[in-house]
C-alpha cells in the first residue's frame, strides 16, 4: 500500500497535536491526585511526565511542591532551584524556596533568597527582620549589622516609631544606622547597634504580648551597653531623649548617672551630676545621686556639698543629716560631725543610738584619728550595752590597741554574755597582742567552751604560731587533721612542728600524717622535709622515698631524696637511694648522673662507673657526660679513671686545650709545687708556642716560689702574644718579686699611658721608682693620697719616706702621728713609722713611737735600738746609754750598737767602759770578717 506525501504529514501533525494536548492533561492529573491525597499515583503521574519532556517553570514548581508535601524536601529545593534557574526573579519560586530551607532546618541557606527577594521588593521590614534575627542567631556581624542598619532606616524613612522609649531608641540607632551603611563595617558601634536594636525588639515583642514592659528598666540597660562600648555622649542623648518622651527631666539622666557608678566610673558620674547641677539646682533625685556617687568613691567634699544642700532644702529629713554626719567625720570635719550626731541624737533616751552610730561610722571609716576620737566619746559614758562594749573593743583593735580590746572582750566572755563573737574577738586580740599569757588565757577559755569548734581550733592554732609557739599549736591542728582528713590541716600540722624544731613533735605529726594519708606524695614530701629542716636527714628519707615512688619517679622528688640519703652520711643509705633513684627514672642523665655521684661518694665508684656506662652508651659517647662522669671520677679520688677518660677525649678531640690542660692537672696530681711546674715546663718546652701551656708553667713555678724561673716562662708567653695586658702586668710584678725595677717600670708605664693603673699597682710602680731612688716620681704617683686622713695603710708609710728623703720633712712629721692613730695595732708598721720619723730627724717623735711598741713588745729589736739611736740624736745621752745597754744584753753580737754606745760612753769621759765596748766591737768585726 502507498502513501502520498500530503498523508504523511497528516499524520505527523495529528500525532504532535495529541501530544500537546495529552500533556496538559497529565499535568492536571498530578494537581487532581495531590486534592485527592493521593501523594503516590500523583508522583508517578509526575515521574512519567518527567520521563518524556523536559519540564517547563509551571512543572517544577509543581514537582517541587509535591515532593514538599511527600515528605522529601531534598528533591522540593533541586526542583526550585532549576525553576529559580528559568526565572531568577520570580517572587513565588524565591519565596518558597525560602520557605521549603528553612522548613528543612537550613535556615542559613535561605538568607540568600530572601535578600534577592528584597533586591526586588526593597520596602520589606518583615524581612529585614527575619534577616537580621537570623544573622544574629548565626554569629554573621557583617551582613547582621547591615540588615539591622537597613530596618532602621526604613522604620525612620516611614516614621512607624513615635515617642517613648522605641522614640528614644529610634533616635539613638539611626546616626549608628547612617554611620553603618555609609562607612562599612565597625566592631564596637556595630556591637552598640545590635544590643540596642535587640533591646527595642525585645520591647516591641513585650507591647504586643501585653507584658506591661518597663521603659525606666529598658532604659537602665540601654544605658548600660552605652557604657560597655564608652560611648558617652550618646548616652547622654539617649537620657535626655528618654527624659523629654517622660516629661521628668532630669529623672534619666540621673539613672545614667547611677549606670556610671555601676560601671565604676563614679568620677565620670560626679563630673556629669555637676553639669546636671547647673540646670537643676534644686533637683533631690540629683543631689541624692551626687550625694551618694561622693561616698562611694570616697570623694567626701563632693558628697558634703550635695548633703548640705539636701539638708537645707529638707531640713525635716534625718536620713540627709545622718549621712552628712558620716561625711564630715570621713572628711575629717570631726567637730562638725560630732555636733550633728549629738543634734541628731540629743535626747537622753538616744544617747545609746548616738555611741552606736559613732562607733559604726569610725569602724567604717578605718581611719586611727577618728577611732580615737569614737573610743573617747564611748570613754566618756557609763553604757555597759554588750553592743556598745563589742564595738568599742573593735575599735580598739583598729587602733592597734589589742590590750585594751582584750581587758574589755575578757569581760564580756566572763559576763556570759555568749555572745560567739566575743569569743572569737578575744582570741584575736589575744593573738594581735602577742602576750603569750592572754593568748594561753583566751585559747583556754575558747578551747574550753568550745572544744569541737574546728574553726576556733584553727584560730588558735594560728595565734599559737604568731606567738611563736608552734609547739602548742601541733595539737590543735592534729585533733583538726585526725577529725576532717583534710589535707590542709595535715600540712599545718606538719609545718607547725617543722617550725617548733621538735624533732619528737615533728616525728608524731610525720607519722600521723603518713596514717592518714598514706598514699599522697605531697603529704609524705613535707613530712621528709620538715625532718630536714632540723637536720634529720636518717628520719626524712622514709618519707621521701615514698613520696618518690607515689609520684611515679617525680624528678624533683627524686632529687630531694638523693640530696636526704647525701646528707645522711651512711653509705648504706646513699647506695639505696641511688640505686632506687635511678630505677625509678633510668632514662633520665641527671638522675643518673645524682646517683652516680651518690656512689662514687659513698666510696661505691664500681657502681657509679657501671651508671655513668651505662648512661654514656645510651646516649652516644656523649662528650659532655664523659666530661661529667671525669670530673665525678676526680672528686671521688680515682685518678687513673678520669685519666683514662680524659686521654679517651682527648684522642677524640685533639685540639680542645681544655682536655690537654684536665690531663696536666691530673698528671701532676699530689705531685709537689716544683715536680709539676718540671713537669709543665718540659711540656711547654716541647711546644714553645703553646701560649696556655707557657703560661701553666710559669704560675707553677710561681707557686713552686721560683719567679726567675716563672719569669722565663712569662716572657715566652709574651712574646706569642704581645697584646695580652694581663700577661704583660704579670710579668711587671714577677720583675718587682726578684728586684727587676729596671724591666719593671717601663710595662707598668706603658699600661699607665694605655689604660690607667689601678692603686694597688700604683702602689707598685711607687715601689719600684723609690727602690730605683726616682723619689720625685714615686710621690707623684701617690702624693693625691696625702689628701686623706689618713692614706691608705701601706701608702702612708711609703709616702713618710719619700717626703724625708725629697726634703719635705715637715710633711712627714705631720703625716706619721695620723698613720700611727689609725694603723698603731700593728706592731711592725709602728717600728716602721718610727724609723721614718728618725730618719727624718724627729727624734721625739721616733721616741715616742718606739715607746708604744715596746710597751707591746719589750724585747723588740727594733724598737729597743730605735729608741737609743732616737734618744742619741735628741742629745738625750743618759736615755740613749740606757736602751743601747737593755739592747746589747738581749741582742750582744750588733757592731754597729756597741760602736754607737762607746762613743756616747766617750763623749761623758767614761773612758773605761768606751775601750770596753771598742774592743767588744772590734772582735764583732774580726769575727765577721775571718767568717768563710
């Protein structure tokens, strides 16, 4: 059969017909189950027309509805979205896709399309609203700050808000709004902006529900965030708007005041109040504010002034006269305080009130004048009020009178007024006046009358301690500890009878302690260190062994009870605690390297050296611990051990000169002073320049008392380094020990020129140019010293005999009596002093000198020939013979006395006794000279 074209295509727009028209109907089909509550057939209704066409805006937004209605919001908001995708703007597909997120708990997804929604519907506050609620929940400022700046300005640009507080409010957002949305983002106006905004909100949610909201309260904590973010003068507008919408100016502006003093700016509060003063003079509500801000911040001239203006403008009112009162006393106006307490209380039957008030505004003020003057006051009336008599003692205690309050809390206690106070009042001014007889009184009446009162068991036990009598205290505190198990009174315990330095007491609270808590480090650490501190280093290593191993090997601890076995002195202890310190903590290098140091002092060194192994090889032949583990060997004697490990690093590290020098030091170990500087010098000779090694051996001939030698050595080294200064005075004074002047003052001239000399080597150089007979410049170098009174000790004496020998004798003379006054306790200084005045022919003051010397020492040789020679050249002969005979008996074989004495003997004709003492002297000199 055959088709002609026109048949064809008949067809073919026959079937594309049937299908358009088959479609909608389907589609109606979907919307006829879902009335009918047929979910099921109206899904695969709709999954068939999926199927077969791609979905146009009306079908997605049918599907994503029906989905909704099923119970499968997922597929609801994918249909929405390729809907949205159609038509971006469409206002009903952005409204549900809004609404099917935030019924699907995504409400943060949905803030998007509502902001679209509003791009296109701009005068929205419901969902200004909505938006900033939700940025707000979500912890998002930027966009919150924004939405909230925008509700603002719409809410003023259509004028929804008038009057009251909302009005205020509206006033005080709007500039933050405008300031939000011209310049962006700020942290504290931004924060300012949402409390308020918050606030008005949580207003107009109290209007509508009818809760009857407080403008006054809302204001207080408006005012409040003002304050947070220190933002002042719009606080100050927001109290002057909130007064203008009342009517009652200046009621908030007063509360803002009261929000200052609240934050604690009570000179902001004061500051503010006198500017409000201005305006309303007579305001009670103000001056009441002001009065009080004064008082509290203790600014009592401020608080005066508002009081006496109260007073005179209610004169009737007893409260503005009984705070004045109080401010004058606090203002140290006691006169008029105390007028107007006695107006306030002048009757007979108040006279009681008036001791009372007095009494409470001076314990107020803690002020000694004022508690004085209130003792005073008290002192002078006959009242017996148990009150009265309490407060009196409390204000002797605040004068640091704690007799008096005692005598007067005594008898209060012994009155059987019972009163619980009194007798913890007693206690502590018992303990305050440190009387160790009223503070055994008060514990015993306290203790008697409450025995089981752990609270005065505790002030007792403190006042024993403050009266230093721990001893009495350990008791008390363990009746404490054995009651609560409380590891605070333990603790006490322990400390009082560490403090008491009983070693009985502190044994008994170590072990009560140790029964009662057995298993706490911190408690067995104290009882081992109150043991240590009376010396008891046997009782404290129990304790603290356990304390180390119930800390788990604690490396303070562990220390501790190292240090306790050390001090212990027995070698079985120190071995024990090593041992155990180091299995405690076997990988720690300090511990064991304390616990090695604990063996090798114990004489364990076997022991120490298998440690010091152990630890060396765990840790990589570590330099610095075979370093540690020498010197340990060292102390501990074994000498050929540190040897070996210092010839061990030393072939490891053969340029470390501090290895070379250990092995030195050992190598002359106990050797004699001369044996090791040999020892030195052959090595330094064997290595000429080796700087250090030069310098070793001069210092050991130093000590070997060999300078010429050392010198040697010093100029070797010198020359390796010429700029060494400290090298170069060494050398100096080695040249002055073996009498060099010559090599000496040029290096000591040279350092001078360079960097100074200090006195000591001033001193020195002194020497050296008086021993070279260049006296000029020796008193050059020491002459400013003349200036004290007196020089320097050994200065002085040099300086006396450069003025005789430079012909300034008279300098001298006036010098040595001052020398003598300060340094005569010292016998050969004094000898030397008196041969300076002699030389310089003082020969009365060379007596004189010499005299107090010889009454030290009578057989002094100095002295006796000193004063002959002094007698002599004062022409005093008889003297002179005297002394020169007492020396020739004590000392017969001196020339030069015998030579002296016949001459004397000659020059008085005594010719006899003159050939006696020549003869005597010539075989003095025969002798000397037929000496090999």
């Amino acid at each position: 059969m055959s088709f002609r074209l026109w048949q064809i295509l008949c067809f073919m727009l026959a079937v594309v017909g049937a299908t358009v028209l088959i479609f909608p109907y389907e589609r109606e089909m979907v919307d006829i189950y879902v009335q009918g509550g047929d979910l099921h057939r109206a899904q695969a209704q709709l999954e068939e027309i999926l199927a077969h066409k791609s979905p146009g805006f009306e079908l997605l937004v049918t599907a994503a509805g029906l989905y909704q209605l099923a119970g499968e919001p997922d597929r609801s908001i994918e249909f929405l979205g390729r809907a949205l995708e159609k038509k971006p703007n469409n206002l009903k597909a952005l409204n549900l896709m809004a609404g099917y997120l935030e019924w699907n708990v995504q409400p943060l997804r949905a803030a998007p399309f509502y902001e679209r929604i509003l791009k296109i519907t701009p005068n929205r506050p419901d969902l200004l609203r909505k938006l900033a609620g939700l940025y707000l929940y979500y912890g998002r400022p930027g966009p919150e700050g924004l939405a909230m700046a925008r509700l603002v300005e719409l809410r003023r640009a259509s004028r929804t808000v008038r009057g009251g507080f909302m009005g205020a409010l509206q006033e005080a957002l709007a500039p933050l709004a405008g300031e939000r949305l011209a310049q962006g983002p700020s942290p504290y106006r931004d924060y300012l902006m949402q409390r308020l905004f918050i606030l008005g909100e949580q207003f107009a949610d109290d209007e509508r529900e009818k809760n009857n909201p407080d403008p006054r309260q809302y204001a207080v904590w408006a005012l409040e965030v003002f304050l947070e973010v220190d933002r002042i003068p719009e606080a100050k507008a927001f109290a002057a708007a909130m007064d203008k919408a009342s009517g009652r100016a200046p009621e908030h502006r007063v509360l803002l005041s009261l929000v200052m003093r609240w934050a604690m700016r009570h000179d902001l509060a004061l500051e503010y109040l006198a500017e409000l003063e201005k305006s309303w003079p007579d305001d009670l509500g103000l001056l009441e504010a002001e009065a009080q801000a004064g008082m509290e911040s203790n600014r009592f001239p401020e608080a005066q002034r508002a009081l006496e203006r109260l007073t005179r403008l209610r004169p009737e009112e007893r409260k503005y006269r009984s705070d004045l009162a109080e401010v004058y006393i606090q203002n140290k106006d006691f006169g008029k305080g105390l007028a107007l307490l006695r107006e306030l209380y002048a009757k007979a039957s108040d006279s009681l009130e008036y001791i009372k008030r007095l009494m409470a505004a001076a314990l107020a003020s803690g002020d000694k004048k004022i508690l004085s003057l209130a003792a005073e006051e008290s002192e002078k009336t006959a009242v017996q009020d148990p009150e009265v008599l309490r407060a009196r003692a409390r204000v002797y205690l605040g004068m640091d009178n704690p007799a008096k309050a005692y005598d007067l809390l005594l008898g209060l206690v012994l009155g059987g007024d019972d009163n619980p106070l009194d007798l913890d009042l007693l206690v502590q001014a018992a303990a305050a006046s440190g009387d160790q007889g009223r503070v055994t009184r008060a514990m015993g009446l306290a203790l008697a009358r409450r025995p089981d009162d752990k609270g005065l068991l505790r002030i007792a036990a403190r006042a024993y301690i403050e009266t230093d009598r721990p001893a009495l205290a350990c008791p008390l505190l363990r009746k404490l500890a054995l009651a609560d198990r409380s590891r605070r009174d333990a603790r006490a315990m322990l400390e009082a009878a560490g403090y008491s330095g009983d070693k009985t007491l502190i044994s008994e609270a170590a072990k009560t302690a140790a029964e009662i808590f057995q298993k706490d480090p911190e408690i067995m650490d104290l009882a081992g260190e109150i043991h240590l501190w009376v010396e008891a280093p046997r009782r404290a290593l129990p304790y603290l062994e356990k304390a180390a191993l119930l800390s788990g090997g604690r490396r303070d601890r562990v220390l501790k009870m190292l240090k306790a076995a050390s001090f212990s002195g027995d070698e079985r202890l120190s071995t024990e605690a090593a041992l155990l310190a180091h299995r405690l903590r076997p990988g720690d290098p300090d511990i064991a390297l304390a616990a090695a140091g604990a063996l090798y002092a114990a004489g364990r060194g076997d022991q120490g050296a298998m440690i010091m192994s152990r630890l060396v090889r765990a840790h990589g032949d570590s330099r610095d611990l075979l370093l540690k583990w020498a010197v340990l060997s060292e102390d501990a004697g074994r000498i050929n051990e540190a040897f070996g490990i210092y010839r061990g690093l030393q072939k490891r590290f053969p340029e470390d000169k501090t290895l070379r020098r250990a092995l030195i030091r050992l190598a002359g170990y106990e050797a004699r002073a001369r044996d090791a500087a040999l020892k030195l010098a052959a090595l330094s000779d064997a290595a000429p320049r080796d700087f250090e090694l030069a310098i070793k051996a001069g210092d050991a001939f130093g000590a070997a008392d060999e300078p010429a030698r050392a010198i040697a050595f010093f100029e070797r080294a010198l020359g390796l380094e010429p700029k060494d200064a400290g090298l170069e005075k060494k050398l100096a004074l080695f040249y002055g020990y073996v009498g060099q002047y010559a090599k000496m003052i040029p290096i000591f001239e040279r350092i001078e020129a360079r960097s100074g000399l200090s006195a000591e080597d001033k001193l020195a150089l002194a020497e050296a140019y008086a021993a070279q007979k260049q006296d000029a410049k020796a008193l050059a170098l020491l002459e400013p010293l003349l200036k004290d009174d007196p020089p320097p000790k050994r200065e002085g004496l040099i300086l006396a005999g450069l003025l005789n020998r430079l012909a300034r004798r008279s300098e001298a003379r006036a010098l040595i009596p001052g020398l003598a006054a300060q340094y005569g306790s010292d016998q050969g200084y004094l000898e030397g002093l008196g041969a300076e005045a002699f030389f310089g022919d003082h020969a009365d003051l060379a007596q004189d000198l010499f005299a107090r010397v010889l009454q030290k020492d009578p057989e002094s040789r100095t002295a006796l020939k000193g004063m002959a020679l002094a007698a002599a050249a004062a022409k005093d002969n008889q003297r002179a013979i005297r002394y020169f005979k007492l020396y020739n008996k004590k000392y017969p074989n001196d020339a030069d006395a015998r030579y002296r004495l016949a001459e004397l003997f000659t020059a008085q004709d005594r010719t006899g006794e003159a050939l006696g003492q020549y003869r005597k002297t010539l075989n003095l000199l025969r002798n000397k000279v037929m000496k090999p």
